[in-house]
C-alpha cells in the first residue's frame, strides 16, 4: 500500500480539496474561513467596532488577519451559530429585498498567520477611494463578561497545612519519648493495683523476762474471728454455732452481726470483729462450720503466764498490741515490732495464684526487742504473796512492797495491793492497777529520821556516842511535838533516840543541823525529784522550800512530816546508808535484747556519795537498836521486823496519806530495813496504809517474812548474832 501523501490532495482543476476559493457558494452558507473571521470570543469585526464593507456585487473582501493562535482549532470552536452571527442574518434578509446576491462575510482581524491558512497571503487592499460605511443596523450592547472570583493561593494554604501536621507529629513524638523515658515508672506501676495482692508478713511484739530469763509476758500467735455483716444469712444461726467456741453470749454475737452502715456514711460496713486471740484450734473448727459471712485471720495475743504476777509493773496491752498501762506503754515503741508485706502479682479469677517471674516485692518484718528485767520472778512472787496475806488483816487498805539489791540499785521486787490479772484487764479498777511503789505518796514519818541523823553524823553534829536529856514535849510555832516514849528529861543515847523513835530528841538535832542543810541532805538522799526507775507516771513528791517553812516546819520537817516521798524513795534512801553511804539509782531495766538476740545493757545509774562509809557504818549500827532493844527501859519499836540469824538494821514509821492533795484518814505504817547490817545486802521497805490505822501492825511482820526469805532464796549466810551490838538507851 503506497503511502499516504502528505500533500493536500487537490481536483482535476488543481485547487485544494475542501478549499473554498473560486468556486459559488450558497449565500449564507461560510466555510472554514468564514470561521477564521471570528476573533478568539467569538465577536466579529463589527461588534468590535471595525466597518465591514460590502460591494454591490458578490465579490467578498477580507480584513487581514492580524495574529494567529497557538491552537488552530480554537477560532473555530469559538463559532457562533455556525458562523453566522446575528448581523450577518440581517443583512442577507436586506440583500435579498434590494436584489442583491452577494455574500456580506465578516471576519476578525489577525495580527499572524494560523496554521491552517494553508501559507497563502492574505488579500491585499485594493486602491481607490474608501466606500461610504454601509448603513447598519443598531449594535447590541457588549457584555462583560463575568470575572471569575480570585481563588486564594494554594501554595500557601499548602505550607501552612504542612506545618501544622509537623507541629501535630512533632508534638505526638516528643510526648511518646517523654513517656517511654521520664514517666515510665509511673504509667509501669499505675495497673499493679489491678493485679496485685498485698499480704501482712505479721512482727511479734516483743517479750518481758524476769532476771533469769522467764517470760512475764509474751506473744503467741492467735486468730481473730470476723463477720461481714453483708454475707452472713441468719444471724441468730450463725450466733449460736459461735457463741460456744468463742465463749461469748448469742445475743451479743446476733447483735454485732446486725447489718449497719459505717459511721458517718452510707456505705454498709463488711467487717467486724467477733473475737479476737481465739486459740488457732478453735478457729480450724470455725472454719469447719462453713458459715457465710464468718472468717479467721492471723492475730496475736498477749499472754501473762503469772496472771497477776508483777501485774502492776508490767501493764498490759490493747487487742492491736499497744501498750496501755506500765512498762508495757513505758516501753512500747522498743517492743512493738514492725510488720512487714509482701506484694506480687496474682493471676484473675480462678487463676488467682503468683504470675511466675512477675512484680514481687518483700518487705521484711521487724520483729520487736525485748526487755529483761532486774525483777526476780520467784522473790515477786512471794513478795506479792506475803503483804496480800498480812493485808487481808485490814480492810480497804493500800500497800506497797520493795525489795533493792544494795550494791547495784537493782529492783528484785516490787509489790503493790491491790492488784489485778493483766491477762484480763476488763474486770479491774484503775485503783487496782496502779504501782503504789511510786505513785503511792505518803508523809513519810519516822523513817525520815534515819535522813535527820546521818545528815547530822556527816556534819558533825553528832557522833555514835552523843547523848543529851530529852524532854517529853518541844514546842515549835503553835505545835506541840510529843514523843511516844517519855525520856522524862534523862539523858537518851542517839540509838536511844532511834530504837524508841523520840521526835523531841530528833527536832533538837535538826535544830542544830539547820534548815538549809536538811533540805540539801533531803535532796542528796533523792527525796524531792522522780528516781527515774523505769515505772511510767512515777511521783516527784514534794519537799518544802525554805522559803515556805514556817515556825512549826522546823519541828515537822525533820521527823517526815510536811514531806511528801513515794516508798520507792525512801527505799532508795536507806539502800545509800546501805551502801556505804553512795546513793544508787533504783532501776528495773537490765537488759535490752535485740531481735538479733544481741543484749545491750540497761542504762548506767547514777550513783552519787551522800554520807562517807564511816559515818554510813555508824548510822547502821544506829539503826540495829530498833530491832535489837529490848530491855528495862523499853522495847524498841521494831522488834517485830527481826529476822531470826541475821542481824537487821532499820527504823518504823508512821505517817500519812494524802491523795490529789487531801489528806486520808488513817495512818501508813512503814518498816524499812537491811540485812544483813553488818555488810548489807538487801533492803526491804514495806508500807500499808489503813483508814483504821492497823498498817503498823502489818509493816513489820511483812517486813520480817520479805527479808528472810529473800536471805535465804540467795543463800546469804546467817550473821554472827553474838556480835550484835549493845545499846544502852539511857547512859548514866
């Protein structure tokens, strides 16, 4: 197949096919260059304001074309009405009146040659004189056409939008790292609590020992019985399955397990307590009964082996094992322990068991320190025993019983009555669980003489072998002072004095003595101020100022009135003249032991000289004639406080009570004494007070029983009684 030419193909006469040159056409019919006429709008050259002129013949002129398009086709697409415009139609309706046939065509002008012009020339114009402009009809008015609204521009919209999505990733980016980096442990343990499970590792509280090492009171593990108000189904039921296990009455059980809401709220309470240190049997048969509502924890429980022994030093605790009353509350930060918990992770449901390799923290218990005491459990014991049976003599009596190792300021006893059990606290009166030792505060009475005289040895005022006429009445400001014993004006020795217990006698020595060193021997023997023991609460009492002694004071003071000491205080005076004249503080804390077991000693007392060891030898001897005088002229006062084997140094006493500052009916009768006097070992103070004023019946009888057996439980050996002194109370 030959190719196709690329040469318009033309007639037998020679012209372009298609063209339309040269050859008739029907009026009114355009063809391609009629189309070519049109401007890029569409608007011929008359609507543009050109003339387009008409012949009077046929012939058809052509303006040139002043331009062309870049798009060839584009003239003609913009054709109107087949190229034919409104004015064109016009006047070929007025040609065809007036009898022409020739074509009035208009054309726009170009400025270039188009494309399709096929490279011809345009038509040129021909010379002559321009025809008058043809008469037209009135020109349509142009329309504007209407300008598109100006679009905003994209490239800007397009960077703000970029931006924006970068700040937006850049924001997410930054707050990803922040929690991936610095808020990771929070946001890690912020779910534990959803799949944790907490459980208390319990720390026993500490125990209390006596010197040897025997538990006065100490923690066994116990269960506590609960109720959730909420589950249980039948109250009454349930109370009376109970109530024989935990020994408590049904109504009182029904009662607790009555539903109620929370204090102070609307929220059902779901827990309360039904018991608490149930035996761990009797829980394992509360559980058996598989009653709904009714569960056992883990809890603890004070127990006092002796029941009552010590009772009133110890104290007891609260059902959350805080110390309440004595050493217990005295101690409790040092023997409360410290529970521990372990927390890990447990799986959901029936899979609620530790997630192996899961979160699992531990927190160890700290169990609690122990105390040993300096208290001898058997020597309390019998000590307790005694002064409760030489009590039960009197009725609504009061008494308080101490027992001091000399060397060592050591308590080996300390007794008071009434007493209570501190395995059960309930049923007690507070009267009964107080430590009359050193809340117990009393006139001393005449065993503050012993005070008088080596305050009077140590000053040289007297000496073992004074003697001076006593009368039978001394008179000081508007009191009259009488002694028990008349000397009637004889000459009485000082263990005279003493074993007889003459106030006139002690009030002319006091006199010579003065004032102002009395109250500072009072100070030094530890009258005035706490002992600092180790008993919580303990009483000061009280010694009179100089400035507040009155006429009457100068005969009081110095016979143990218008002074206000506790037994454990005077107990402690006469331990320094046992001493050798060196005051030892009175203690009860031995040792400390950790939950280690490591032992750390108690504090160190405070020791301080008060008389010289002669003038403290001197002032014992004195002291015999009390127990030992027992004669023509009289038998001493204390005769009864003996102890057969042992020689025994000591003075009575009789005085009064005042509490909250009044003053009691009755009397306190006082012994205190030490054994043996040659090289004392022990001192015993015994006071009773009685609103019938039988205590000093009772004082030296207990005194006597406390001392022998305390002589005998350490094996002391028997004195050589031969050597005793003799005393003459009336030297010629």
């Amino acid at each position: 197949m030959p190719p196709r030419s690329e040469e318009p193909r033309r007639d037998a006469k020679g012209s372009r096919r298609g063209s339309s040159r040269g050859e008739p056409r029907e009026p009114g019919v355009g063809g391609i260059s009629d189309a070519r006429a049109y401007t890029p709008r569409g608007r011929t050259i008359r609507e543009g304001g050109g003339a387009a002129r008409t012949g009077g013949g046929t012939e058809q002129r052509r303006t040139p074309r002043s331009s062309r398009s870049g798009d060839p086709f584009r003239p003609a697409l913009q054709v109107l009405d087949g190229g034919r415009t409104g004015a064109t139609r016009a006047g070929r309706r007025e040609t065809a009146a007036g009898g022409r046939a020739g074509v009035v065509r208009t054309v726009s002008a170009r400025s270039a040659r188009e494309s399709f012009d096929d490279d011809e020339p345009p038509p040129r114009r021909r010379p002559g004189p321009r025809r008058p402009p043809r008469p037209t009809a009135a020109r349509r008015p142009v329309r504007k056409p209407r300008r598109p609204p100006k679009l905003a521009d994209p490239r800007r919209r397009l960077r703000l939008g970029t931006l924006l999505a970068l700040a937006l990733f850049a924001t997410i980016g930054i707050r990803l790292v922040f929690l991936q980096t610095v808020s990771t442990p929070a946001y890690a343990d912020g779910g534990l609590a959803d799949r944790v499970a907490v459980v208390e590792l319990p720390a026993p509280r500490g125990a209390i020992y006596d010197r040897t090492g025997a538990p006065l009171a100490h923690s066994v593990e116990a269960r506590y019985v609960f109720a959730d108000p909420t589950r249980v189904k039948d109250r009454l039921t349930t109370a009376r399955l109970l109530s024989p296990l935990l020994g408590v009455p049904v109504s009182e059980l029904a009662d607790r397990m009555k539903k109620r809401n929370l204090p102070g709220t609307t929220t059902p309470s779901q827990f309360v307590y039904l018991a608490r240190g149930v035996d761990i049997d009797k829980a394992k048969q509360i559980m058996a009964l598989d009653l709904a509502g009714i569960n056992v924890h883990r809890d603890e429980r004070r127990e006092v082996p002796g029941g009552d022994l010590a009772a009133n030093l110890i104290g007891f605790v609260s059902q959350d094992m805080n110390g309440i009353e004595g050493l217990e509350m005295k101690y409790d930060d040092l023997l409360e322990g410290q529970p521990g918990k372990k927390t890990y992770e447990v799986g959901q449901g029936d899979l609620a068991a530790p997630i192996p390799g899961g979160y699992s923290q531990t927190t160890l218990p700290k169990p609690g320190s122990s105390l040993t005491l300096t208290i001898d459990r058997d020597l309390q014991f019998m000590t307790q025993r005694i002064l409760s049976e030489q009590m039960a003599q009197t009725r609504g009596s009061v008494g308080a019983a101490v027992i001091i190792d000399v060397p060592t300021g050591e308590v080996l006893a300390q007794a008071s009555q009434p007493t209570y059990d501190a395995a059960d606290p309930g049923d007690s009166a507070p009267t009964d669980r107080e430590d009359a030792a050193t809340s117990f505060i009393v006139d001393p009475g005449s065993i503050h003489k012993a005070i008088t005289y080596g305050a009077a040895l140590q000053e040289g005022v007297i000496t073992p072998d004074t003697a001076f006429p006593v009368a039978n009445t001394i008179r000081k400001g508007d009191t009259t002072f009488r002694d028990t014993h008349p000397a009637n004006g004889q000459k009485m020795s000082i263990p005279g004095m003493l074993a007889f217990s003459s106030n006139v006698g002690t009030i002319e020595i006091a006199e010579k003595l003065g004032r102002d060193r009395l109250i500072d021997y009072q100070k030094r023997f530890g009258l005035g101020q706490p002992t600092g023991e180790g008993m919580p609460g303990e009483a000061a009492g009280r010694l009179l100022p100089a400035s507040e002694w009155s006429d009457s004071s100068y005969g009081s003071v110095p016979i143990g009135h218008s002074v206000d000491a506790t037994p454990l205080q005077m107990a402690a005076a006469y331990a320094a003249i046992a001493n050798n004249g060196t005051y030892v503080q009175p203690h009860l804390i031995k040792q400390v032991i950790a939950p280690d077991g490591k032992k750390t000693p108690g504090a160190t007392p405070v020791t301080r000289s008060v008389l010289s060891p002669a003038n403290a030898a001197a002032l014992r001897r004195m002291l015999e004639a009390v127990t030992t005088v027992d004669g023509p002229d009289g038998r001493a006062t204390g005769l009864a406080a003996a102890v057969p084997g042992y020689r025994v140094a000591g003075k009575t006493g009789t005085g009064l009570r005042y509490d909250n500052g009044r003053l009691q009916p009755g009397e306190v009768g006082s012994f205190i004494g030490m054994a043996p006097a040659e090289k004392p070992r022990y001192v015993v103070a015994v006071f009773v007070w009685s609103p019938g004023g039988e205590g000093g019946a009772v004082a030296a009888p207990a005194f006597r029983e406390m001392m022998g057996f305390t002589l005998r439980h350490y094996r002391v050996p028997p004195s050589a009684t031969d050597r005793s002194p003799k005393f003459e109370v009336f030297p010629r």
